[in-house]
C-alpha cells in the first residue's frame, strides 16, 4: 500500500481510541490521567487491515509507535508540569 505522511498521522489518531490512561491520585482530590502508550499488537493489527506485510508492516508499526512515543511524553509532562504549578500554588497559599 502507498501510505502518505497524512495516512500516517490519521492511523495514529485512530489507533489512540486503543489508548489506556493511568490514574494517579495524588490526595486533596487532585490527580493525574496519563496517557500509556498505544499498544502495539492494535497498532499491528491496524497496519494488516490497511493490507501491509511484512517489512512494510514492520515499518508501519515503528513509525506509528515512534509518533506515539514522542506525544506520550509530551503529555505527560504536559501533565506532571501543571500539576507540579497547582502545588506549588497550593503551597504558597499557605
């Protein structure tokens, strides 16, 4: 299949529906969901939908985890940096 840079970035978007969050409690009623990388069996399985194969199949997996990987991370600490702002706001009020 001829999959073009936009494919790529749609077939991650999808493939997020496959996503689990982790939550964390951390006390007074605050927390924190954070997003757990996309598995890579759904990715894999996505890819043999799309009819690749192979080394093709391979290279659609490493490229979708790599996208992954890079906005895990990103929202993550997305997340801890807000939390770490909150209290320490928190504490300031004291």
């Amino acid at each position: 299949p001829d999959i073009e840079t936009a494919s790529y970035w749609e077939a991650f978007q999808y493939l997020s529906r496959d996503r689990t969050m982790l939550s964390l409690s951390l006390g007074m009623g605050s927390g924190l969901v954070l997003p757990q990388p996309i598995p890579r069996e759904a990715i894999r399985r996505y890819g043999r939908a799309l009819r690749f194969s192979g080394e093709e199949l391979a290279d659609f997996v490493e490229i979708i985890s790599g996208i992954d990987d890079f906005w895990v991370v990103t929202e993550q600490r997305k997340q801890t940096d807000a939390a770490v702002r909150a209290a320490r706001g928190m504490s300031r009020q004291r």
